[in-house]
C-alpha cells in the first residue's frame, strides 16, 4: 500500500483489525504488517489455508489501512 505515514500502523484501529486476523488465523496461517525500509510502501502479507479466507482477511487489513490513509 503506497504511503509516506508509515504511522498508519501504530493507529489502533490498524493494530485491532491485524490482531482480529491473527486470533481468527491461530496456527492456520501467518499475517505480518510492516513499513518497507526503503520505499514509501507498508507491506501486508499473509498466508491462509484456502485463496478464498486469505482474500477476505486481506481486504480487511488493506481496506482499515486505505481508510486511515485518506483520513491523514
């Protein structure tokens, strides 16, 4: 996701919806949400048992970061 305010991953809102993905996921997949080091870029991966839970998961990270993005 294009942003210079890499900030947007302390927002609460961002840290509530990563950590409802990971308690959903438990041991049945990873979610890792960081700012890249060297572009202006945060970086959302994740790895689910089926290509239909990954989509729906990643839409909720990558819709709350686009969301806090036009906020700022």
């Amino acid at each position: 996701i294009r942003t210079f305010n890499k900030d947007i991953l302390l927002d609460e809102r961002v840290v509530q919806v990563v950590n409802e993905v990971k308690n959903t996921l438990k041991d049945n997949g990873k979610v890792l949400v960081r700012a890249s080091g060297t572009e202006p870029l945060v970086r959302v991966t994740l790895s689910c048992e089926t290509q239909i839970e990954l989509d729906k998961h990643m839409d909720k990270i990558v819709s709350m970061i686009n969301l806090i993005k036009e906020e700022v």
